[in-house]
C-alpha cells in the first residue's frame, strides 16, 4: 500500500512551475516521458488501397508523396518538439493544438479550428500488482481526409482498428476520417469497462476482508480506492460533452450514420459513469462496515473487562473480610469454613455474571 | 446474507473484456443465457382480426405471410445471433440496434432511427426470500406499424396485454403500434410498484428489528437494501427521459391521445422514484438507530462496571484496613466488630451508587 | 411512539399490486374508504344569483337543469366508480382524469386536457396527539365555466370559500371559475402554514427536552419528525411547477387579475418550502445535540470510574502492605500506626483526585 | 444562550392560523407590532427644490398638494390598516400589495404591476449581546415619479439617503425615482456586510474558546451560530433574482446608468452570500474541533485510568502474597524482606508504566 | 499553527462599516496598503517602437503625449484617490469602475461599460513558512487601444509579459489591446497551478505525518488547509465566467485568433478547478485517516487496561484467600503451599490472557 501512495498528486502537476511565464502557444512537453524514441506510423487508405509506412525519423516522412483518400498518421512518444512542429506545419495545424498535444495533462475536450477539430481524451490501464489506474493522454485530430493521434507510449489500443483497416472489405475502409475517428475513441470507451472492471473486482475483494474483519490497512485501502474511482470518474465526465459535440460537428464531416455511431459511444460512457457512481457507493459502504467492525471490537474488549471485574471484585472482597484479625469472627473455626467462602465466591460470581448478560439483554430491548 | 452479496457488481459487468476490441455494431450477447431455446409469437392484428403464431425456429417464420395492420413481434432469449440477424434484416434494422437488444446491460433509453424508434428498459421481479430485486432488459422497437420486443426471458408481465389484444372489442385493436408500445411499457412500469412496494416492507421489517434490537447483521443488512434501492433508481431515473421523449416523437407515430397516455406513464415513474427517495431516507434513519443501538449498549457496559468497581472497591478497602498486623487496632476485641465492618461495606456501597445516579441525573440536567 | 411508526410506507402504497395489469384509464379506487357515502354537493351561481344544492345519489342529480355563469361542483368519498363515471360522462372528461382522481396517491400536478384542467393537491391536517400530519388528495378540474372538486372526505377547508360565495356582493361571485380554482388552493396552501407551524412547534417541544436531557426515545421522535418534514415537503415541492403553470394557462380561462392572485400563492409555496427546509436543519442540529448528550453521559460514567478507582486503589495496596506477615515491620508496635495508615490512605487519594482533575485541565489547554 | 434560543422558528410564523381562510388581499398585519404610532414622512424634491414634511395621522396627509418631481412616502409601523388602505387608494396599489406590505414576513422579491413594482427586502441588524441579527422587513413600491416605502420600525438605515437628499447639488436629487430606489437598497445591502462583520467576529470568538478547550455549551453556540447564519443566508438568496430582474425593469423607469448601479448592488449581494458561505464551512470546521477536544478528553480519562490501574493492581497481588497465612514463606523472618516488597511494588509499577508508553508509541507508530 | 489562523476572515472585511452608508461610485480603499508610493509605468507600443516609462507622480505623467498604437498603464498601490481620479477622468472610467479597482476585496467579474470592459481577477502567492496562500485583487479595464491594470502591489506576475513586449519582434506587439489582456490573464492563471502545486505538496507532507500518526496538531491543520483550498476555488470559481464571456466580447475588441487563446485560458482554469476538487477530496480522506488514529489509540488504552486487569485479579483474589484466617485451610502447613499458589496465579493469568486474544480473533471472525 505504501508504494501505491508514491503516485502523488503533486506529481502529475510537475513541471507547471517551469512553464508558468511562457507565451501561449509554446511547446512544452509536460509529463514523464514514456518512450526514448518518438514513433510514427502512416496509415494512407482508400477503399480499394492502403498503404502503411513508419518512419524512424521525421525527415525520413518529408518525401512521402500522398496518395489514398485517407490518412492516419499515429505518433508514440510526445517529448520531441521537432516532431511536433513539422506535423503542425504539414498539417497547418494552430500552436494552440500542438501545446496541447504535448502538455500531457489536458481534462477530455474537444477543440474546433478552422478546417479541423482537436479532440483530447485520457486512456487507462489497470496495474492489477499496484491496484492502480495508469492514466495517458491520447490527441486526436480530425480533418476533412486526415485522422492524427497523439499517445504518450504504444498502448495495443489500436492494434484491432489497424487489423479492421488491413481488412481490405472492411467498413471501416469506405467510412472516411470520421469514420476512423469514431473507431479510435470507440476502442478507448470500451477500454473503460475493462479497467472498470478489474477495479470492482479488487474492491470486492478489499469488501469480503472487511466482512470477515481481516483488512489489513482499511483506512488507507478504502481512501485509496476511492481516489482511484474519483480521479477515473473526473477524467471521463467532460467526455460526455466531447461526444455530445462530435455528434453534432459542424460541416460535411460527418455521416448520419457516424452520428448513430457517436451516440453509441456517448452512451457507452454514461454506462461507464454509473458503473463508477455505483462504485463509489459501494466505497462509502465499505467505510461503514469498517467502522462497525471497530465499534464492535471495542465493545468487546470492554465487555471483556466488565466480565472480568464481575467475577473477581467480588471475591476479593470475600476474602478479604474473612482475612481481617478480628477477634470474633464467625465460621473461623468451622473445618467447613474455607470451603463455604470459595462456595459463596462463586455464587457471586455467577450471579453477577448473569446480571450483566440480562442487563445486557434487556437495554437490547429497550434501546 | 451472504448469498445476498453474491449478486456482485463485477458480475454485472462480465465479458466486457471479451467484447472490448470488436467494431461497433457487433451483435455480441452480454449477459447470462437465461432460457435454452429462444422463443417467437406473433400477434397480427387489426380492429376486426388477429392471428397468433408461435414459431419453433427463425426459419418457420419466413413463409408467414403479413395479413393485418398492426403486428407485434416477441421474443424470448436473445443469445442466438442467428434469430437476431434474421429480424433485422427483415425489418430493416440498424446494426447498432441489434447490438443493443443483445448487451442486456443497457440503460433505460430512446434511439431515434429512420423510421422506427428503439427503447431498452428494464424490468424488475423481487425475489423474496433472497431480499433481492432481479433485473431483465426488455428491448422494444416501434416501427409505422409494428413493435417488435425482446426480452431475456418470459416474465409473465405482457400476459395481461395479451389478453387485451385477444378480446374483440378491446380499444387496443384499434390502436396502432403505439398504444401497442404504450400497453407495454405501462405494464412494466406497475410492475415497479410492486417491487417497491415489496421491498419496502422488507425494510419495514428490518426496521422493526432495529428498534427491537434484534437484527442479526445490521450494517450488512442495510447497506444491501441500501444498494438495491439505488440500483433500481438508477435503472428507473433515465426512464423519465424516454418517456418525455417519447411524448415528443416526431412523425405520425403517436395519436394526441397516446400522448396522454405516455404522459401518465411519465407522471407514474416520477412517483416511484419519489417512493424509492423516500426509502432511501429511511434507510438513512436506520442506520442512525443502528448506531444508537451500539452506543446504548456500549454505555451499559461501562455503566456496569463503574457500578461494580463503586461496589467492591471500597469494601476491598475496608477489609484490608482490618488485616493490618497493627497491634493497636480499634474494635478488633469487639464482638460486633466484623458486624460493623459488614454494615460499613454496605453502607459505603449504597452511598457510592447514590451518589452514580445522582451524578447521571446531574450531568444530563445540564449536559 | 410506536403509534406513529404504524403510519407506514407499505401502507400508502396498498392496492398498487392489485392495480397491475389493468388497461390504463380504469378507474380504480387507490386508498382507504374515509366516508361512507359520496356526498355531492353543487354551486351554481353568477354575481346575481346562486343556487345550492346537495344531492343524495348522483341518479337525483340528472334532473337538475343548469341556470347560472359559473357551476362549482364538490364531491366528497371517491370509492364510489359509478358516480365518478357519470361526472366523467356529464363533463366529457377523459379517462386518465377519472383515474387520477380515484387514485389518491397523486403527486401534486397541472395535466391540460382541450377544454379543462386538471390539478391534482395534498391537503394536511395536523394530529397534534400523535404528532402526525395526515394527509388527503384533492382533485380539481377547471373548465371554462365550471370548477369540479373531489375530496377523500370533507376537511372543513373549502368553508371559507362557500361563504363568500354565498355573500351576494362577494368579488369571488364575478371572478369566473379560475376565481374559484384560485380561493380554493389558496385555501389549501393556507392550511399548510398552520401545519407547519404545529409541526415546529412540536419539534421546539422535542428541542427542549433534548437539551434538557429528558428526551424519552430521541432517536425514534427525531426520525419521526424528519420523515414527517420530508413527507410534507415532497408533497408541496411539485405544486410549484403547477402554480407556476397555472399563472400561463393558454385560452381565455384567466383574467390578469387572476395571475397576479396565482404568483400570489405561488409565493406562499415557496415560503413554506422555506419554512421546512428550516425545520428541516432545525432536525438536523437535534440529533447533534443528542449526540453531544450521549458523549457526556459516556464521558461522565468513564470519569466516575477512574474516580473511584483512583481513590481506592492505592489504599488497597497501603492496607494489603501492612497486612503482610513480615516479621520485622516498621509502626506495627505504634499504638498510632493504623491512625498514620488511614491518614495515608486518604492523603494519596487527596493527592491522585487532585492530578487527575490537573491533568484533566492541562487536556483541555493543549488540545 | 438560553436567552437566545427563545427567537423561535415558531414564533415568526405566529399569527398565520388566524389568517388561513381569509379571502386573498385582505391586509392582515402579521408580526410583531414594534412602534406605537405610525410614523408617515415625505420628501417630495425636485432638482432644485426640496420640501419635507412629517405626518401625525394619515388625514392630515390629505391635504399636501404634491408640487416636484419626485415623491418619497416614508412609514414606519404597518399594523393601522387604516393608513395603509388610505396610502393604497392614494397611490393606486393593488390590494395584494397592501397584503404583502403588511405581511412582515415575506421573503425578498419582486412584483412587477401595472405603472408600478414592488420589492420586499430584508434588513438585518446586530444584537451583539444577544449575538442575535434581527431581522425586519422593508417594503419598496418604485412607480414612475414616485417611491413608497415601509418600516416595521425606525431603523436609521435611510438617514444618509435623506442626508443626501437634503444637500442641493446631489446627483440623488437629478435622479429620479429609480436613482432612490438604488440609494435606498444600496444602503440596506452595505448594511449585511456589517452584520456579517459582527456575526464572524463572533464566530472567531467562539473558534478561539474551542481551541483554548474553553467553550461553555460548545454544541448549543455552534448550533446558535449555524442559525443564524442559514437564515440570514436565506433571506438574502432571493434577493439575487430580484436585483438581477431590477436591471431588466420594461418600461422607462431605469436609465443605463441606474442600471449599472443596480448591478454593482448584485455583486455586492454575491459578495455577501459567498462570505456567509465560508462562514458556513468555518462553523463545519468547529463542530469538528469540538468534536476532537471530546475525543481528547475521554481518551485522557481511560489513560488515566489505565495507568492507576498498572501502577496499583500489581502491588496488590504483591502484598497480597506475603499476607498469605503458609508456614513456610520466604523471607518473612528477614529484616529487610517489606523494603525488598516495596522495591518490587515500585519496579514493577515503572516496568508496567514503561511498557505502556511503548505500546502506545508502537500503537501510534503501526496505526 | 497558531500565526496561521491570524488571518481572520473578519479582517478581510474590514472597514465595511466605515463605508457602509456612503453613495455608491466613492472611491474608498478597502483593504491594507501594500505598498507606500503608488508606481505607475506606461507602454506606449505598436509593432514598430515601443516607449517604457516610469511617473514619480500623477502630475508629472500629465504631460506625456502619447505617439503608438496601444498602451499600456500599470499602478501598483490604490489607497491614492487622487491618482485614481486622475486616470478615471484621463480614460473616461465610470465612478463604479475606480469604486470597484479601490475595494480590493472584488470576486472575479467582468463589467462592460461603454466603450471599454473592466475585469477583476484575484491573484496567490504561497507563502511557504506560514503555509499560506496569500490574495491580492489585479483590475484590468480593456478599451479599444488600451489596457489598464491595478495591483496592490508588485508581484512580479507581469515580468515576462513586459519582456515579451520590449522584443521587438514578439507577436504580442502586432495583437493589440485583447491580446495583451489575455497575456496578463494568462499569466495569473498560470501562477495558480504554482500556488496549487506548492499547497498540494504541503497537504501531502501532512499526509504522510498522519499516516505515521505523527502529526502535532491534525484537527486545526487539516482544518486550515481546507479552508485555504475553498478560498481559492471560491476566488478562482467566478473566473470560469469571466473568461466565457470574454470570448463573447461584443465589438471588434478581440480577433478570432484571441478567441481562441482565451478560451485556451478558460481550459487551464476549468484544470486548476478540478485539481482543487481533487485536493479537497484528499483532505476529506485525510480527517478519516486521523479519526483512525485517534480510534486505534483509543482501542489501545482500553485493550491494556484489560490486559492488566486480567492477569492481576484473579492473583489479587487466590492471595486473598490464602489470607484468610480460617483455622481449617489446605495447604497451609505445606512448604510447597506458597509455590502452588504462585504457580496457579501465573497459570490462571495465562489463561485470562488467552482467552481474551481467543475472543478477539473470535469478535473479528464473525463482526
């Protein structure tokens, strides 16, 4: 647990410092870099053809005549601000977009320019051994026949739209950039339910160790979880209103039928929400049960102490009156003495012992 | 109890991994398979006549041709893709429909498409020994002149419909589509009342236990009504969309008369949600007298021990002070010594507890 | 109290499960029986003249030929379906209105229909012996010259109201039907100021036992009056929508004068609606008190405790030293050994009492 | 405190119950009667002249032939209906202003009528002994050239408006009706800071003693405070919309400038209720102070406890021993043998106390 | 922690009564002076030249003739009517306008006046020792050609604005008045995710004293960082508006591509918000973690008070009995009698002891 604690707020809000103070508009590449080499890969597909380049560098893309319907240029890896500079260029995209893209922190949003629109959304991966969500950025940008992606590291998300585009029958293929757009934030969102999914399945189980009372750190699990569910809720919610945008993006990008597809999604990320809502819920129960747990660990313990008190008060006393040197005292001299008074200890014993269960019994009953 | 808890979050969830990946508009059944073989009626009606077909397969259905005006299509089991594929094509259904009537995780929602409208609901049935609402997706599909509706399972809710179908002068027949759709989606809805209305009497129950003191696992208890509630709010609350929406379609689909008629649905929906707010509060009440409970019983424990402390501890005193080896002793000569001491203990003892009392009555004067 | 608990959530909800199933527009009759007979009653009347007829069965009503402007017709008992039927017939009323009106678990609501309106209320009367505010529904229809009214029972209410009527020069006898409709809700929302005030006036009684510490059952009296707060209040929340509505009916059915009276009583509702949020949070620090009182009463049993123990133990050890069978013993010869004892017993008490009440101090600063 | 608990919620809902069942616009004073005599003055002013007058009855004020441009109709005490009806047939008020006027407990809003709105506001003064703001209500009619208002009371609050009034070169005096309608609101507004200002000063009174652990009856002050602090919240709410409605008065009441000024009375309405706000969250955070000194408190009492009981109940049992009656016991012949007991009795007490303060360090250190 | 509480909500309030009752449009300062001699500097720039100077005093600045395209006027320090007066009158201010730059107690707002806007924006330095966020008000008024801006003192904020500026090919020289307001904007805004991230590390060192159980005072420092926290967010909320209306701006003030950049800003606010929210969670959890504590240790003294009282009475009471002085006792005559006894003292004490760890693995088991 305590290495869970390492991922600290203050730490995704590094390097804000060093930015505060820049012109707007700057390239600055804010977050931990996750890959030593940016990556780029150039899908350039129509319904009949595709072709499929990567580069090494960026140079090595300068002369790549274009020649299909659509492009899809992904980029892995964002701290190279050469990189990010050619393809604004190329792409006449506003420095505005470009210092989005690299400050790795940015809420979901949508951002429309003239001639294109900048969509910027947070994938999660669940590190089952840390109990973690690992959060990366992924930009979009969508123009009339041109789809970029932007992601901190190579994540396997879009391996499945690569294989549906490789198909050469595939719908995907005749669908435009939108098309392609709606594939890429579909595969994310349905990532959510996976990720959503294993971190239910943990608080489930962090829910039986409460139950049978063996938790270890509760406290610190419970509160740990629940930072997990808020800062995984916080990040999806404003996804909502991206996907409610895309739906109704102006000009002729996109389809009808890509705005059924849209709404799709929009509802797929309102399901994820509740599961989320009902999560956090289920979070706040397990504080209860917690505290049940200690309240009653305390009233047993003390019980505990009433009980032995009971029993032995009592008979010190006993013993002690037959222990004071007065000189007529009775039952001394009996030979049966000694075992009365261990007789009567226990009598008073019992009978006190019984006292405090009806007593017990009977603020149970009128309480 | 624990049975109860069995009914888990993740469960809910299942094979949204599995599906993660695939392209939108898959038709991928999520969910248990609850009956074998899926099962298809149809009713074919007019104001004058109506036919009742049952089919055994999808391929029996083919040759039946469409006489009346009005046709409704149900069915039973939905994870059969086969079956699936086949309606859609006949009535023309979009691929993203068919997904949705077969991921029966849906929340409540109304999809406008060309032509036809999609709703997915939920319906309730309380199992009463598990103390537990058990939920089911219907799907429901209005078209000019048909509705189509799937459902996991049969519920038995729909058999009332029937019957106004089958007899001749029922205002039903002459309906439409809509008041088909309305018949539906009504009956689902008084079906809610009566899981409410079930499950509130469970809580009455539980809530009697509570001030008896006699509820077995109150924390685990509560907060598994607690989480029933607000699973069916949650599945209930989006209804209240559909349902205005639904008062607003567009087209010749609805009669102004429909229209009140799905405004009275509207209004019956907003008062179950009323009555389950108003559970919810209870719930909230009941776990306040939980915790009373607990601490009336943690005060009487404490309570019985400074009453036997005060008792014994004094008397403990008293005979020690008369075992002391001193020489000079007052009284130890005296035969009415040890009858002097006894009398002294006593009367210490009932002193001391005076003055407990007095003291309780005193801080809560002026607490 | 356990009379007041008797009141219950399942109990207002009776009848629904036999409900179930019935076509929509029955008339079922939701609710207890309050009387025994229906008992109508007729206003027909102009700013000249009126005529007051109570009719005995709804069969001698048919003979009576309608003479004047406005016809204000009352009906107390609902559970009689055949008179509800033949109001429906006379009025052209449509069926969701009739079975709204024999439902008597209506939320407050404004349904339009062509030609009339339909309002549904709650009234309240105040149980001041068993602290419990009953509640009634109240269904009004305004047509263009006529108001129906229908009542669970008579309530004493609508009294005011006829006697202004029956005063020739009454304003209300030129007002139309909305003038009525108007002097009988606001004679409604009046009667919620008296409920309310009784209502506080009891939880100001509770208030004072609480911080005198004689409540009998704090728990139970402060969610009883929590619940009775809330109940009210949903019960009028929604009237603010109706009045609201009301203030805009289309048609020619309101004079302008007759607004400004409808924002009038709008802006009563939401005084009350204010009243009861303060009540509300008036509860709310009630159970703080409450809990404050349980604290000190633990705090002064622990205090007793260590009290007495703190005096009585170190006497023990001090009695039990000299009891102790050495030979060589210090003051056992002295004649006042025993007295040094008992002044040694009651100096360290003296001294122990003293820290414990020092320490308790030095707490109380540093904390 | 218990004085101050006598400002009942009850009490400023006195009266209602004899009002319920009057017919609307009936001008009932409900509210305390706080002056004897009303109290009519007039400030009837142009540009350049000024004429004062003041009222012993509302006949004499029959007889003023108005003269300027600008007429300003001052009443303290609304309990003489009489000169209430005689001002309302004056200035052609509607009946249900005269209602509202006398009615001394509206909320704040805005009524707008035919060639005139009303505006009901809340004045809140200070009772820094009591720690009470009592509050009295300020009715506001603004017509073309004219502005009444009403007083329960005298309240100084307009004096610097007359002030300014009375100086010839004032901007007031080109203003017209609307400019001393802002003066006069203005003034009431200005008035809440310093309410504020007292009731915080207050508030970090109290935070101190709860710091220093010196607070008298912590839980009834913080209660008193949140009071107070809720309804002065509450009252002035409202007041937003009806100075954001102000600036958007029809007709050629406001010129541009008034309503700028209108709008800086809105900020400092805004102002206010974010102050009260932040005085809310501080008050949540003593109750939560409280709360820790209760906790200190009773943890020091069973420290206490514990470790009379570690220092005392081993030297018990030690005495107890060499007190045994055994023949053959060690060291009872020896000379040294009680100081050996009493050096046992006291090592074994710092043994006892060391291994407490261990475990509470390794409690701390674990939790 | 003490010197933190200094700052007292009540002095940010200071001096309302003074001006309380004044006409609205006086200039009055609110709050401390800050600086002694007001400074004011002047950018008199186009994309050409660009002329820095520095006033000792408002006369000498009379004479300066202004020669480029836009300008820019900075004054550190407001409690000088004079100087306020002075450039009220120079750029035509509405007496509102130096009223508001005066009171440096403002919320977030933006007025348009004719001809040009006026924006009150709060800035925050940490104060790292105190652990403070320390606020001063910047006024800014944007006119067609100019841009005004008041601060309470030198911060430093507008440092790298100014150097932007004296580049003589900076794209801030060509922008205008809109773009030079977004760049101080900007800049504040980016010093509040410096202000959120030094506060953000501090919660976290508190963080891990607590979860070490170390921290001195939790209770008030908990409580402090609260408070801070809501203060910003309350400063920052009212920025979000601001900032959505600023894109709005009507008349040619702003480029499309200034649009963009504030919305830009606008994005960074909305961030800073949701890391607030975040830092308020986590505080929320952190007054768990410390009741955990404080349960912990509490459950620790009572579980050692049991332990001691355990293991020593029942030897208190075997050692009694052995005291007694009947004639007839076993063992007595024994020399192995006092060995057996002391052996069944630490016999039946190993049992007590065993039993009770048995019955809290028991009370776990099954809680």
């Amino acid at each position: 647990m305590r290495k869970r604690s390492e991922k600290r707020l203050s730490k995704s809000r590094t390097n804000y410092t060093t930015k505060a103070g820049r012109p707007p508009g700057s390239i600055v590449h804010l977050g931990e870099i996750k890959v030593t080499q940016p990556d780029i890969t150039l899908f350039d597909y129509g319904s009949e053809n595709l072709t499929e380049v990567t580069f090494r560098s960026i140079d090595e893309s300068r002369h790549y005549p274009r020649a299909q319907d659509t492009l899809w240029l992904n980029v892995h890896g964002l701290h190279d601000t050469r990189v990010m500079e050619e393809i604004g260029r190329r792409f006449g995209l506003h420095p505005l977009v470009l210092e989005d893209v690299a400050n790795t922190q940015q809420r979901a949003k949508l951002d429309e320019y003239d001639g294109y629109s900048y969509v910027a959304l947070r994938t999660f991966r669940y590190d089952a051994d840390a109990h973690d969500a690992i959060s990366d950025q992924v930009s979009l940008v969508l123009g009339k026949n041109f789809v970029l992606s932007f992601q901190e590291r190579p994540s396997g998300l879009f391996e499945p739209t690569r294989n549906r585009l490789r198909q050469a029958g595939s719908s995907l293929r005749h669908g435009g950039a939108a098309a392609l757009l709606h594939a890429l934030i579909d595969a994310i969102v349905d990532q959510y339910f996976v990720v959503v999914e294993a971190l239910s399945a943990d608080v489930e189980v962090l829910e039986d160790q409460l139950l049978a009372g063996k938790a270890k750190r509760p406290t610190e699990e419970i509160n740990h979880y629940r930072r997990e569910i808020q800062e995984i809720r916080r990040s999806i919610w404003p996804l909502r209103e991206v996907l409610a945008s895309l739906q109704r993006l102006p000009g002729s990008h996109l389809t009808s039928d890509t705005q059924l597809y849209f709404r799709d999604v929009y509802d797929h990320t309102i399901h994820v929400i509740e599961h989320l809502d009902a999560l956090r819920e289920l979070i706040g129960s397990l504080f209860e049960i917690h505290q049940a747990n200690v309240n009653n660990r305390m009233n047993a313990e003390i019980r505990m102490l009433t009980v032995v008190t009971t029993i032995f008060a009592p008979a010190t006393v006993l013993t002690g009156f037959f222990g004071m040197n007065f000189q007529h005292m009775p039952w001394l001299a009996q030979p049966w003495g000694w075992q009365l008074v261990a007789a009567l200890m226990a009598g008073l014993g019992t009978l006190l012992i019984t006292a405090l269960f009806w007593r017990r019994w009977w603020v149970r009953e009128n309480s």
